[in-house]
C-alpha cells in the first residue's frame, strides 16, 4: 500500500523530500534562512510564481507553452497600479488584475489557435510587442510608493488566516476541480496527448485550447494582483525571468513538456523548491545574476534525469501539423 | 501585380522584400531625406553582419525541421564574446581572439545539438534553458562590466570598410551566405537539410543521417553566433554582456520574413539575408526618426506576428 503510494506520487514525495534537504542545509549554511522573517519573505516570493506556475502547468499539460507570461503579468501589474493610485475600490483595483490577464490571454490564444502559430514563436513575438507596451506606459519611470489598501486587505486575517492565502487556496482548488473533475480536464489532456485524436474522438480542440490560454492569463494576472500588493511598486524589469522559474518550476513538479501528464501539487513543490534555492543560495553569498543560470541548469538537468530514467523520450517529429 | 502571382517561392519572397524595402526607403525619405548618405548606408550594413550571421544559423536549424528552434543564439553571442576576452586577459595571445570565439560558439552550439538530439530533448526546451544559461553566465562572470583590451588591428578590420561597405560583412557575412547557399543548393549535404526538414521518417527511412546532420547545424548555429560575437567585439571594442539582447526575436523574425517555413524543409538563405537588409534599414530609420528604441523590440514582434499570419493565410488560399 505504501509502496504503491511512494511509486505512485514519486515525484510529489521527492520533491517534499528535496525540499527539506534543501531547508536543512541552508539552515546550517546560514543564520539568517531559518528566521521568521525569511520565511515570510520567501513565500511571499513564492505567490505570484504560484499562480503564474497553476497556468503554466495547464499550458504545458496541454502541449502549449507560453514564453510571455513575465511580460503580461508586468502589464496587469501596471494596470492594478494604476488603479490602486487612482485610489478606485479595493475590489475594482483587486480585480484589474485578473481582467486584464485574461485580456491579454485571449490576444496570445487569437495569434497562437487562431492564427495556428506554434505557440513558442508567436508568444516570442507577443513577448517583443509587450516588452515596447511596458516601456511605453511606464513611460521610463518606475511606479512605486503606492497606497498600502489592497496590501491591508489581503493581510487582513479571517479565522486567523490571511485573506492572501483563503485566495491562493481558492486560486488552487479551482483549477484542480476543472482539471480533475469536469470534461474540460480531460479534453485538456487528450489534447496534450495527442490533438489529432483529440479532435478525431470529437473534442472541441479550438475552443479547449482558446479558454486554457485565458485561464492562464487570468491566473498570471491575480499574481500581478499579489505582486503589487506586495512589493507596492512596479519596476521596468518586471517579470523578466518568471516564464523560466515557471516552466522550471512545473517541469520540476513533474508535469510533461510533451503534454498529457500533469501535477498540480508537483508544481507547488516545484515552486517553493526553486524559491528556496533561489533564496538560500543569495543568502550563502550566491550573486544574485547566477540565478538564471542556476534555474536553466535545474529545467534541463531535470529533463535529462527524466530522459535518463527512461520516462520521457520526445519524438523527433515536427512543429504542428504541415 | 499578375506577374507577382506566377513569381513562386525563393523569387516570391525576395520580391516582396524587395518591395517592402523600397517602401520603407521611400517612406524615410518623403520623411527625412537627409537619411541618405554613404554614412548611413555604411552604419545600416554594419549593423546588419551580426544579425545577418545569427540569422543564418536560426534559419539552418529551423529548415532541418524537427521542431528545430535556437532561442539560445542571443546567449552564445553573449558569451563567446565574453568568455574569448577573459581567455585573452588570462593571457591567450590575442592573435588567437577571432579563433576563440568562433571556438567557443560551435562548442555551445554544439551542446544544444547534443542536448537535442543525443538527450533527445525537445528543442525549444532544451534552448531555452541554455539561453538562460549563456546569457546569465556571461553577465554572471562580469558582473556586466563590458570587457576592453581588444587589440588595435582588429578594431581596423572591424571598423574599416572598402568602398563604403564594411570589411566584416565583405569578409564574414557574404562568405558565410555564399558557401551555405551552394552547400544547400548544389551538395548532398543541402539536399539532406531540405529532406530531414520536409519529412523526416522519409529522410531517416532513406539513410540519411538526420542526428549526425542536426547537431551538425546547431553546433554551425553556434559558430555562426561566434563570427557574430567576434564582429561586435571587432566593431565596438570590448565585449558585453548584453550585446545578444532581442536576438532570438530578430533573428527568428528575419528567418521567417527571409521565407524560411516554421516546420522545416522550406526557405533559402538569399531570402534571410533580405529580411535582415529590411530589418536593419528599418531599425535605422526608426532611429534617424528619432523613435525610441524601445519600440523596436515590439515592431520586431508585431512583424514576427504578422509573417506567421500571413504565412498560414497564404497556405489557406493556395
């Protein structure tokens, strides 16, 4: 029964196990990570990679990727900004957010289902044009010093528990009710198995990949919700390495890049694995330019052990369809 | 326009280019005739050798098909030229500079190849996590500092030109075009990139070594990102970290304006070497124009956009 479990969730049981390794060592290698306060500092770092990482894992699932999500949840940041100075109703600003993402996910699902671009290029291309739209609006000025309210509302505690984690858990238990318990869920990984037969069996591929591009800019649009309540500025950088940590983060977790197989609670591991990394690694001294360098070599390190254990071998066939 | 519609393929697309350039021109100087002078001429072709080299690689690896894709191109320009300035401040005698950076770049193209194709990793995975890797090492080894000490001659290849064409691309890009176009138009060796590209299961059925092939031209991708790297370090004077910056964009966007198919086995190189004319005359415009820079990232990526749609638009109706 044990065992069954073990081989089951391997992948979820060696994270968790990963992960305490991990927190052991860095609590020996440094004084300052095994402190409250670090420990708020790295889940609150954790949040919007989370939510962004939820979408990715759906993108993923279904054979999609998305390259632009930094970019688009550093947009919706600007939106929520702007709304919190405008000193609008916490909910309006609060849902600035998740509006615009969805906004911007149905432009790259338009391009890349619409226009049956493979998604890597044409969110690359949504990248550069988003890229020019930050620098336009930010107009080479940061937003910072911004009103405290939706941080306060999202601090406020209800039955002890911060409102933030009551959402992120909301956030969480809605993607795996679709995923695991309508025919959505499972249109989705039909399709990441294989969308021939996917739209040969009947299943509305369009439409399924067109709402999974929207979910998931919905949900990278809430972290820009949680990226501004807590950072209360909006730099001209944002978002520049976030679509790696996610695709790392959900690789890691154990979701397939070919599509077909996911693990929502393998991407919370993946997340707060690479969190931890990222975090005990600046605080033994690590410059933070290596962690780029560190994440890419975590993504395509845990391909090869995946290729190495024989449970993933890519075809070696083309892009899409000719 | 009827002659247009029974042009087909390579001429097709080097026509439309070719419209689309003179257009752009035309545009510049109903705007600011003062753009046209030899000066400007020079600045647009020295401009173009970096994008053109890089270019060239992503459209070898696109054309093997295989859902072949170099995100990481920005990154080995980044860091060949890095790593080859560090080699010559730890005492490599800089006589062998231009060498190391062409060396390190097929060494990190040659490590996409075999991640590719030996690790059998999805290609835009597999780039992705070395173009994080490169780029991040090459600003992680500096701290972004750019690197000088690039000794005089070399500045005088890399800044010198003869009769107001720069030495580089007379003595880089063009040669490098040349032979990959009679390599793909009139050997073995091209017709196996067009056949691997078109269909692969016929092309591995058939015997052709489509592994050996590809890593092959990842590792040429690389090489090609080190004559990029070793022309910017030539130009400028000094290494820098960012000097790959946008270039997985433009130059995905040259290939697929130059007419080079996203799934494999269509596209020659005269149509890339167009597209990088156009996007490099249209960056310098913008410029003379005095629109910020950063709108040229998101024309860029409007333009990538567009050609996919207009590619898959083209298909429909044909």
């Amino acid at each position: 029964m044990m065992n069954g479990v073990l081989t089951r969730n391997g992948r979820e049981w060696s994270l968790l196990a990963a992960c305490i390794v991990a927190i052991i060592v860095f609590s020996v290698a440094s004084p300052y990570f095994a402190t409250s306060g670090n420990a708020a500092t790295l889940l609150r770092n954790s949040v919007e990679l989370l939510l962004v990482g939820l979408g990715m894992t759906l993108l993923l699932a279904m054979g999609g990727i998305d390259v632009s999500v930094g970019i688009v949840m550093g947009l919706a940041a600007i939106g929520v900004g702007r709304a919190l100075g405008a000193d609008l109703p916490v909910g309006v600003t609060a849902l600035a957010g998740p509006v615009i993402g969805a906004g911007l996910g149905l432009v790259t699902a338009a391009v890349v289902v619409l226009g049956r671009v493979p998604a890597i290029v044409g969110t690359l291309g949504l990248l550069g044009v988003y890229r020019t739209a930050i620098f336009v609006l930010l107009g080479g000025q940061w937003l910072s010093g911004l009103p405290t309210g939706l941080t306060d509302v999202l601090a406020a505690t209800f039955l002890g528990i911060p409102v933030a984690a009551f959402l992120i858990a909301l956030a969480y238990l809605a993607v795996w009710l679709a995923l695991r318990r309508t025919p959505y869920g499972l249109h989705l990984l039909a399709i990441g198995n294989s969308e021939e037969k996917a739209r040969l069996s009947g299943i509305p591929v369009v439409r399924v990949r067109f709402a999974t591009f929207i979910v998931s800019g919905a949900l990278t649009g809430l972290a820009a919700t949680f990226y501004v309540a807590n950072y209360r500025n909006v730099e001209m950088t944002i978002g520049t390495t976030l679509a790696l940590d996610a695709i790392a983060a959900v690789v890691l977790g154990g979701t397939s890049i070919l599509g077909g197989k996911c693990s929502l609670l393998g991407t919370v591991l993946g997340v707060l694995l690479l969190r931890i990394l990222q975090n005990g690694l600046l605080l033994v001294g690590v410059p933070s330019l290596w962690q780029p360098v560190l994440t890419g070599g975590l993504l395509i390190g845990v391909l090869m052990l995946e290729v190495a254990a024989g449970r993933l071998s890519f075809p070696q066939t083309g892009w899409v369809r000719k | 326009m009827i002659r247009l519609r029974t042009l087909q393929g390579p001429a097709l697309t080097l026509s439309l280019l070719a419209l689309l350039w003179v257009i752009v021109l035309v545009m510049l100087l109903a705007l600011k005739p003062s753009v046209f002078s030899l000066g400007t001429m020079t600045s647009i072709i020295q401009f173009s050798t970096i994008l053109a080299l890089v270019s060239l690689g992503q459209a070898l690896v696109i054309m093997a098909g295989g859902a072949g894709i170099d995100l990481s191109v920005g990154g080995i320009v980044s860091l060949s030229a890095i790593v080859a300035m560090l080699f010559v401040k730890l005492g490599l005698p800089p006589v062998l500079l231009p060498a190391a950076c062409i060396l390190i770049g097929t060494f990190l193209g040659a490590l996409n190849g075999i991640l590719v194709t030996k690790l059998t990793l999805l290609p835009l995975i597999a780039t992705l996590g070395t173009f994080f890797i490169y780029s991040g090492l090459a600003l992680a080894l500096t701290g972004g500092a750019a690197q000088s000490g690039v000794p005089t001659w070399l500045l005088g290849w890399g800044r010198g030109t003869l009769a107001g064409i720069p030495l580089t691309f007379l003595t880089i890009a063009l040669p490098a075009f040349a032979i990959t176009g009679i390599v793909l138009v009139w050997t073995a060796w091209g017709r196996w990139i067009y056949a691997m590209g078109f269909n692969e299961r016929s092309a591995r059925l058939v015997g052709i070594p489509v592994d050996r092939a590809r890593l092959i031209l990842y590792a040429a991708s690389g090489a090609l990102g080190g004559a990029a790297a070793l022309v910017s370090v030539a130009w400028l004077g000094s290494a820098r970290a960012n000097i790959g910056q946008n270039l997985e964009l433009e130059s995905l966007t040259a290939a697929m304006l130059g007419g080079i198919a996203i799934t494999g086995g269509r596209g020659g190189v005269g149509g890339v070497l167009a597209a990088v004319i156009l996007l490099v005359t249209l960056r310098t415009g913008l410029l003379q124009l005095n629109v910020n820079t950063v709108w040229q990232v998101g024309i860029v990526g409007t333009l990538l956009i567009f050609v996919l749609l207009a590619d898959r638009l083209s298909q429909h109706w044909r």
